[in-house]
C-alpha cells in the first residue's frame, strides 16, 4: 500500500473513541469534533481498509469481527504514538524517561522493592517499567535498561551479573506428605507444576540426583514463576521455584520444601543496557543505584 494511502492517525482516534462507546456522539464530545466529522472520518477509514468496522443494531453501533480485529492493532499503535510523544517531550530535558524491562517476577519480587527511595535520590528520572518474556532488539524497542535471565551474553550491550539461582521444589503443607519422602521420584506422587520458560526445569532436577521419571514434563504450565506459585500455595501441586522468589512464602510456612535438594542453575539473571548507553546519565544513576543494592 502506498504511504499516501495510509490511514490518519485522527481517523483512528475517531475509531477508537467510536468503538469505546459505541456511539458518534458520545466520540465526538470527547475529542470535541462534531457528529457528523467522528462519522465521517470513521466511514473514511473503512474505506481505506475496505472493510465495515461498525454495523447498526436497532440505533446502537456494534462492531463488526472486523472491526474488533482492527481495533487492537489500533489501540496498539495509538499507544505507541502516546509513548513516543512524550519520550520526546521528555528527551534533553529537566527530566527524563528511564524505559525499564524486567520478567515478570523477578521484577516483582526482587526490582521493585529495590526501588524504594530512587524517586527522591533522582527526581529528574521518570521510571517506565515493563514485562518482557521474548527476547527483543533493546536499541529497536528504545529500551535503555533490561533484566534478563541467561548466559550474562547480549549482542551490543554492556550486561552486569545481579544474582546466581538454585530452584527448589515447593508445595502447599496441606498436600505434604504426612511422613518425608525417601526419595525424590515420591514427588511424582504430587502434580509437577511445569514453567513454560523452562520446560527442562524437572528433568535437569531429577536428572541431577541420578533419576529420570517420565513424569518430568507432565503437569499444568504457566507463563510466570508468579503464577506457578500461587498454584503451588492453592495446593495444585508442587513447583520447582528459584529460591529467592519463595523466601517469604517459606519463611510464613505458606509453602514447604518436601525434599531439600536445590539445583544450581547454570545461567543467573543480569542488568543490561545498549553499549552507547553506559555512560547517559539516567542509565548510569539507575544501574549504580541497582547495583548497590545487589545484596540488599
């Protein structure tokens, strides 16, 4: 599609605002338009992806599967717009934006308390943070801070090693065994919660104390050690969890470790930015204040 033809971003907005409340009307008065201007941009932008994106049912707009399809990718890009104007806005100035990624628990369990006081120390540097699973292009996606889990090895960034792991087995004390296992196969016994992002987690365990069970990669799955500990903590079985992320858990006996063996993972979470970003300010405040803090 040529350029020229390109739907405008204020027919997209018309969309939106249309497809929120399912009324011109209503669109209209929040982006302060006339009816008939909402209606028309709208009709404009059907036009250009030559798709209906509103039908009428009994004087109420609904959305069509096209529409609902369409309007995702809108809100998408709408939002990319929003957050790229006020990096901008905020680029050189006074203050400034720090775009932060994280995994998800970790960043929960670990980052966030450590970021307690940041504000006040650096009142000129705006925190945006984020969850990332995939890996992604930092300098593409404009991210100046990233915490990943891996080899400590990132093309065209400078990487600092936070903390090693050991992952131990955890489960609810209401389906702990009345008497201890005698060994960890019994564990089998148990639902084996499984991590999407480490689908090796159970075999590597087993395997590391001389056993194998075909059992390993048997279990429900979830995207987030968050969510495998509250499965754990509802009694859906037993997780295999790194040990800092469960420190509190075991420490209020909310989880138990029914067969005290850890296994020492090979890679460790680290801190990273783009290699032309280590000496911006923004970036070397937050990585100095983090990396204070490691053993906090």
């Amino acid at each position: 599609m040529n350029r020229r033809h390109l739907p405008s971003l204020s027919s997209m907005q018309c969309f939106e605002a249309s497809a929120r409340h399912l009324s011109f009307t209503r669109a209209a008065e929040e982006l302060s338009l006339t009816q008939s201007a909402v209606s028309k941009q709208v009709a404009q932008l059907e036009a250009a992806l030559e798709h209906k994106l509103f039908r009428r049912v009994r004087k109420r707009l609904q959305l069509t599967p096209e529409g609902s399809l369409y309007l995702t990718e809108a809100r998408k890009i709408l939002a990319q717009v929003e957050m790229s104007t006020r990096y901008m806005l905020s680029y050189g100035g006074e203050s400034e934006v720090l775009n932060v990624t994280t995994l998800p628990t970790f960043g929960a369990r670990w980052l966030i308390p450590r970021l307690n006081g940041f504000r006040y120390s650096h009142p000129g540097i705006y925190l945006n943070i984020t969850n990332r699973v995939e890996p992604f292009d930092m300098e593409k996606e404009r991210v100046d801070v990233a915490f990943f889990y891996g080899h400590g090895a990132w093309p065209k960034t400078e990487c600092v090693k936070i903390l090693d792991e050991e992952v131990v087995p955890v489960c609810s004390p209401s389906i702990a065994p009345q008497t201890p296992f005698d060994d960890p196969l019994q564990l089998t016994q148990l639902v084996l919660l499984q991590s999407a992002t480490r689908p090796e987690a159970w075999h590597d365990w087993f395997e590391a104390q001389g056993h194998y069970t075909e059992h390993s990669y048997h279990g429900p799955r979830f995207d987030t050690f968050y969510m495998a500990i509250r499965a754990a903590q509802a009694g859906c079985g037993v997780a295999l969890i790194p040990r800092f992320l469960v420190t509190e858990e075991l420490e209020e006996r909310k989880l138990i470790i029914p067969w005290h063996f850890s296994l020492k993972s090979r890679d460790a979470y680290y801190m990273a930015c783009p290699e032309n970003m280590g000496e911006v300010t923004k970036v070397k405040s937050f990585m100095e204040w983090i990396t204070a803090r490691i053993d906090g």
